[in-house]
C-alpha cells in the first residue's frame, strides 16, 4: 500500500495515446475527487472537457474514459463496478457503459482510478498493466480472437488468472453499433457502441493486476456501515434481499409479465404468453448450477448454468440474465429457454451488447414480420416471430457484419430503419438512437419518463426506477414528496421530482462505483450511506445534501455535452408506438403514455433540473454549480437557457 | 408498558416513524381483519387503491407491518407468483395489528386517496 497522501482514490489518472505510443501518469487532482467524485463523474467531466463538437467518434480525437470510483475494491457492498465513457456512435451525444467483475478493482490495487485512452493505434495492441508498470504492446495474436479465446490467451501467456482482462470481440473489431466491451468473459460494459470505439482504437484489450491496495481513512466506519447496512437492507428489504440472492435478474422475467411490463414481440405488447417457460422454475430446475458475484458482492446473482442434454449439451456459460431471457425469448416471441442461454453466452463470446443486440434483431423481425423486410434482405432467413431456430445464426452475422441483415443491424436500429426508411422508423425502439431493454414504459410510466430524459438515451440505469413500484406510497411520501408517484399508471408531475432523484441517487452509484442493486426498495439506503461510505473511506467530509450539488453538476455536465452536440427537447421524448397504441393485453391493458402529459412533465423536469423550456441549461444554475466556464462556452454557442 | 406504548416503541425501532406506517398499512390490516392471506391475494384486493398498483408495494409493506408485529406467518401455500417465493406466506393480523388498525381508523377519514 503506498502512501501517496490519498485515501480511498488511487491518485492517479493514466493517459494512454494509441496514434503516439505513449502512456503517461497524471496526478488525480482535489479539486476533480472532491467536485466529481469519480467513475461517471470524472468519466463525463474529462469527456465535457476533451471531446469537442465536431469529433468523429471513430477517429482519433474521441476519447475511451475507463473510470472506478473512491470505494472500488474497498469493502463496501458491491464496489465492483467501473464506468466506460466516450462519444458514443449510437446516439452522436455523450455515452457510456457500466460494468461490474474485477476489472475495476483490479485498476484499483494497480494504482489507477481513471484510465484515458486517445488516437488509433497502427496496428492492433493491448495495454499491460501491473502495479507500475503500464505499457502498450502487440496485439495481433489476438485480433480476429473472440473474448473468451483473448482472455484466455493473455492469462495463460503472463501466467497470472488474478488478472482481469477487458476485451473486445468480433463485434468491436467490425465495428458494429451494438458491441460491448467484456471483462472477465461475461462481464460487459454496453450501451453507446463503446466496443466498436475500442475497435476502432485498434485496442484489443486491457489486462491488468495489482498488489498496492487500497489505503481507507477509517477502517472502522468502513466496517461498522457495512454492517449496519447488510443489517438495514436484511430486515427491511427482506423479499428482496432473499429472493435476488436467490434467483438473480431472471427473477424479473416473471415479475414484469405480472406487471404488464415485459418488451414483448419488439414492444408491441407487454406480457408473454410463454413467460413461464423462459422464467426462474425452468432455469433453476434444470440449467443453473452455481453463482458468481462481482467485488464486494452481497448477493451473487450472477448464474452459472450448464446444459447436460439435446441440441445444445455442453453449453456453458455465466451471467446469463433477464435482458437475455427477454431479449432473445419475449421480444422476438420465442419460448426456447436453451436458446435464450446459448444466445447470451454467445453475445459474451462475440463482444455483443444484449440489449441492442436483440432490440436491432427484435426491430428486423417485426419489419420482416410487416413485410417491410424481405428474404433479400435477410440473407434468406426466415424472422417470423417464434422462429427460434435462425437467432444464433443471426448473432454471428451481426457480429462478423456479415451479407444483408449482418451489414444491416451493425448499424442499430435507428440508423438501420433510416436507410430501410417509411414505417421502419416507427419500429425502431430508440430515445436519442439508443435502444434500451428492461420495463414497457406504458405501465411504469416514471421508468418510461426516465429512459426519455437520460443523457446516455434510451436506457434503465440512468435511473433504474425501482422505487416507482417499491416503495410504499408512504416512504413516496416521506421521500419524494408526493404519494401519487407511487401510482406506476399514472404519469402525474410527481414523476419528474421523482425522476430527477432517482437520476441523482443513481448517480452516487455510479461515481462511487457500487452496484444499482444495492438499493431497491428501501429509502434509507438510498439517503443514509453513499455520504456515510465516501466520508468513511476518504477522509473528506460529505453530506447528503453535498452529493446532490455533485450528481447536480454531472448531469449538467452531461446534459451540456448533449446540447453542444445539437440535443434539445425534442429528443427527450420516447418512441412513438408507446404515445399511440395501447398496451393490448395484460395487467396494463389499455394504457398508453399521455403525450400531453408527458409534455407537461419536461416542462416540470427542466424546471427542476435548473434547465430552459428547451432543455438547455442556464448560466444561473451552471455557475451555481461552478461550470461557468460551460456557461461561457454554451453563450458564445448560442446554446445557453433563457433565463425565466 | 402499555400495548400503545409498545406499538410505539417497535414502529419507532423499525425506523417507520414520521408517517411511514399509514393507509397502505392499513389497507392491508382491513383485508387480514377479513381472514387469513398471503401477499398476493393481499394485492389482488387492495389494488387500485391508495395509489398501490404493484405487487412490491404490498409485499413490503406486508413485511414492515410483520416486523413490528402487527401481522404474523401461520403457515405458507402454493400461489402463481413465483417471484415472490416458491410458496407464499399466508398471514393473520395480531392484536397489535388490530390495535394499530382502530389508530389508522382514527387518523384517515379514508385509506383511499
């Protein structure tokens, strides 16, 4: 452990130029710990700061921010994640991915919070890293190689399986918009493309490993909150604390079809009439056979299943989730659980994102099902709904880019359903071009509303709106101030104060780098810990009130990033079947987001946001949170909110 | 200690003072004043109501109102939600329960809102 004068963050950024060969440390300064926390937070500053308007995200001004935060690799609940952050080629605004695994502490105990990346290499490489030594060296025994393939090699060529390697498949080597970067093969950091920015860096992989530690200012409190919150969420989180532990996210397959919620046939409609078969009972009969946790992991939800007999004996595979289970089972209408589990390995092996991977697949099968699409087009496959028999064989052509449909859904739905033109746009399920997986935002209307303003698009981690139907109207009440955002129907004004909370509280999650699902559905450990933790771990005092001026600022930050790459309101809203048609069936049935409404909502939201009617920021609030120099820059761009 | 004094004293050791135990509590205590349920059955009849519209929220507070021991588990059954566990709880109010019961009674002219 080395005494450098910090206390939970490293101390260190390291600057990576791939055009020049070089690796440099930079010291971490106080100023960017204390203002911006880490992960996320500095990810977005050092993007804000860096990436200029007019970048293209494919050459070599755009930047890959691999960012931990303070309490990663500490003894904090689930400290495991790390943020991913770039200019992302899906939406043309700010993007990034989170990922849990080791890979984030083991940046940690390498002696590094942040890792920047910049240019393109030319010719593939990877960047070692142990403890001090930090280099970039050849590559290109690994390009062509899939995640697990890479990751294996470079174990076994530095004879180390303690370090975590970070890796990009086929998907990122080609290019294509739904690829993910993997860590410890079934890890991914997805979302924005950022395993096709990888690519485009000629940067294969990250292997790292470290020995330094982690100094934390007070090991007791350390201790002492940990306790008192495994305690906390134990008793009064009990369902969920035991049934997650228990059956990890294939739990939600058979909880959102009993809400009404699961994307079904490419999001026509929101319970599957085979939820069963996809659901926890077969899986867990039949397929799982262990569970792995990320660093620091509570509960360990992660399932490791096997397949002992039929088409598909011998698969293995880890992690395999709900996005899976929904992804390539309700959404594209199929109820083969196998496939669903081999197709998810598969997306790790290839470097493949499951949710764009199969919101792209689930946009083509409704275009091929409506006859917008035809064989010409689909290389002669056949993608009628149910059809599970051509779904791995579609995962390889997208992966490899390979003939029409290949080449076609690289490109993500939105940019797909451009070129294909007329009612294919309607059928591309993005907010600001990203697809997003998870909850039918007509019968969890606060959820939907989130994935409408989230500054990354489309997605359910800006802020995973648990909260919206697990809190009791009650703790609504104490929490956010108004019962009826209790009401998952309803789209009332609460829900903007709602989202804007939920935005800041997850921020915390993703700056101090800890797992979402240490916080479901019980307010206090939303409200009581994160200051607690990072005061506790750094040695510098933080209140509640002090972190939400911080999460203030990010999504300022990042909100300003979005505008001055040409974001305003009118690409806060969300795709147009969930304004029109009416959830047909289930126990949402009849219900549809209220556009109006939803218009009255952006208005309450920017309001709350310190934002103008078009959702630009105003120098008022931009200076209140110190980024005058943002304010500065937004007036000169004619970019800045009108003041009331 | 009287038994409103221990009322008090659990609501207070559960952190669900300041109003955190309300009309979805009592909600749920009316429909086990009725006869013995699990959660979900709970949700089926209290649903639409107090802005409860999911699964969860009964559940939980269900849980809250076991841990201060106005409700109580007297056995388990078989039910279709098989997220909530793969046999539900079934549970009966408590005097307590019904002692926080006639509380509510007199503080909401009405659990619905």
């Amino acid at each position: 452990m080395t005494d450098n004068g910090w206390y939970g963050w490293a101390g260190t950024i390291l600057r990576v130029d791939l055009t020049k060969g070089t690796v440099e440390k930079q010291p971490l300064t106080k100023e960017m710990a204390y203002d911006y926390i880490g992960g996320r937070g500095f990810n977005s500053k050092i993007l804000y700061d860096e990436v200029k308007p007019g970048t293209n995200p494919l050459g070599p001004d755009n930047l890959l921010i691999f960012g931990t935060g303070p309490v990663t690799g500490t003894c904090i609940p689930n400290n495991g994640r790390f943020t991913v952050s770039t200019l992302s080629l899906v939406t043309g605004g700010l993007g990034d991915g989170n990922s849990g695994g080791h890979f984030g502490p083991q940046m940690k105990y390498a002696g590094y919070d942040t890792i920047v990346v910049k240019g393109i290499s030319p010719k593939p490489v990877y960047l070692y890293i142990n403890d001090d030594t930090a280099e970039l060296r050849d590559a290109s025994h690994l390009w062509g190689k899939d995640v697990w393939e890479t990751t294996d090699i470079l174990m076994h060529d530095h004879d180390n399986k303690s370090m975590s390697v970070s890796a990009i498949g086929p998907a990122g080597e080609n290019v294509v918009a739904a690829s993910s970067i993997m860590n410890e093969y079934a890890r991914a950091a997805a979302k924005a493309g950022v395993g096709a920015i990888m690519g485009s860096k000629k940067l294969k992989a990250i292997s790292v490993y470290g020995e330094k530690g982690i100094r934390v200012y007070d090991p007791e409190d350390v201790y002492d909150s940990t306790i008192e919150y495994i305690d906390l969420i134990a008793r009064t989180d009990k369902w969920w604390f035991e049934t997650f532990s228990k059956y990890g996210t294939p739990m939600f397959v058979d909880q959102y079809n009993h809400l009404g919620a699961l994307p079904t046939r490419n999001w026509k409609e929101g319970t599957f009439e085979d939820a069963d078969k996809l659901g926890i009972t077969p899986l867990y009969e039949k397929y799982v056979k262990k569970k792995r946790g990320c660093g620091g992991c509570i509960y360990h939800c992660s399932p490791w299943f096997r397949i002992d007999e039929g088409p598909f004996k011998g698969w293995v595979g880890e992690g395999v989730e709900y996005e899976a289970m929904t992804g390539f089972g309700s959404k594209l209408g199929c109820s083969n659980l196998e496939v669903c589990l081999v197709a998810g390995s598969l997306c790790d092996m290839y470097g493949l994102d499951y949710i764009s991977a199969s919101e792209a697949m689930g946009w083509a099968w409704e275009c091929y099902n409506e006859g917008i699409l035809t064989k010409e087009d689909t290389d002669g496959l056949d993608l009628s709904w149910g059809n599970d028999s051509i779904i791995h064989e579609v995962l390889r052509k997208l992966a490899y880019k390979e003939g029409n449909l290949g080449k076609l859904l690289a490109l993500g739905s939105r940019k797909a359903a451009k070129k294909i033109g007329g009612k294919a746009e309607y059928y591309s399920m993005t907010i600001k071009g990203q697809q997003m997986g998870s909850m039918d935002p007509r019968v969890v209307t606060a959820w939907g509303f989130g994935y409408g303003v989230s500054t990354r698009g489309g997605d359910h981690l800006r802020t995973h709106l648990v909260c919206e139907y697990m809190f009791t109207p009650e703790e609504m009440e104490k929490y956010i101030g108004d019962a009826r955002a209790s009401d998952r129907f309803n789209l009332s004004e609460a829900k903007a104060d709602l989202v804007r909370w939920t935005e800041n509280v997850r921020f915390l999650n993703d700056s101090l780098e800890t797992c979402k699902y240490i916080n479901r559905g019980s307010p206090r450990s939303y409200v009581e810990f994160p200051y607690r933790w990072l005061t506790a771990v750094t040695g510098k005092k933080f209140t509640y009130e002090g972190l939400q001026d911080v999460a203030d600022r990010v999504l300022t930050v990042e909100r300003s990033f979005n505008v001055r790459q040409g974001m305003d309101r009118k690409d806060d809203y969300l795709a147009e079947r969930w304004y029109k048609e009416a959830m047909p069936v289930g126990s949402g049935k009849g219900s549809k987001v209220d556009k109006e409404m939803y218009d009255k909502l952006l208005d309450r939201y920017y309001e709350v946001r310190g934002w103008d009617q078009n959702g630009l920021p105003k120098r008022s609030h931009l200076e209140k949170l110190g980024l005058k120099y943002i304010a500065d820059e937004l007036q000169k761009m004619k970019l800045l909110g009108k003041e009331a | 200690m009287s038994e409103k004094e221990k009322l008090e004293k659990a609501i207070e050791r559960a952190g669900l003072q300041d109003g955190l135990i309300g009309r979805s509590h009592g909600l749920i205590l009316e429909v086990l004043e009725k006869g013995n349920f699990c959660k979900s059955e709970i949700f089926d009849q209290v649903k639409g109501r107090n802005y409860l519209t999911a699964p969860q929220q009964v559940i939980r507070a269900t849980d809250q109102l076991v841990e201060i021991r106005a409700a109580k588990s007297v056995g388990t059954r078989k039910t279709a939600y098989a997220e909530i566990a793969e046999e539900e709880e079934v549970y009966q109010i408590t005097d307590r329960g019904k002692l926080l019961l006639n509380q509510l009674h007199a503080q909401f002219k009405t659990f619905d809102r």
